[in-house]
C-alpha cells in the first residue's frame, strides 16, 4: 500500500492492488497516521470482498450450448431440439 500526498492537496491518499485490480483515492485525512488507519481500513474492505482463489473457467462444451458442430455458409446455426441434423457435416 501506497501513502502519499498531492503537492496541491492537504489531504493524504492511497493506492494499492488486491487480485489485479488497482483501488485508490483520498484519505480526506491531513494527519499521516490517522490517513493510515483509514486506507488500512480500505485495503481490508477490498481483501475481503475478493474471491481468494480463481474462479474455475469455463468448459468450451458449456460455452457451445446447443450449437451446432459444423459451420455453413450462413455461419453457425442452432440445432432444433431432438434433431439429428449435424450442420453439413457427414
């Protein structure tokens, strides 16, 4: 975490980085330790509303849905339920 003050501000700020997002801004405090307490106070909010472990990606099978396989010349087109059809592809 980063304490800092803008040469045209009497106010302290912070920044800082938590799961690659970056967060900063005023402290709206002119004291150095209470400016501190408060971004320290910041950074835990971040942590805490941060996912401790990567979300788990999704299946290209998922993401495909109930397209068809094979590509025709109009592009891709969606299968009617219970159809056999395979999209120009023997």
């Amino acid at each position: 975490m980063k304490l800092f003050k803008k040469s045209n501000s009497k106010f302290y700020r912070y920044g800082f980085t938590v799961r690659g997002c970056r967060y900063r801004g005023s402290t709206q405090e002119t004291k150095s330790v209470r400016a501190l307490q408060i971004a320290s106070r910041r950074l835990a909010s971040a942590m805490e509303n941060t996912d401790p472990l990567p979300s788990k990606p999704p299946v290209l099978g998922e993401l495909a849905g109930d397209f068809s396989i094979g590509c025709t010349t109009a592009g891709w087109k969606r299968k009617p339920s219970g159809s056999t059809e395979t999209g120009g592809i023997k």
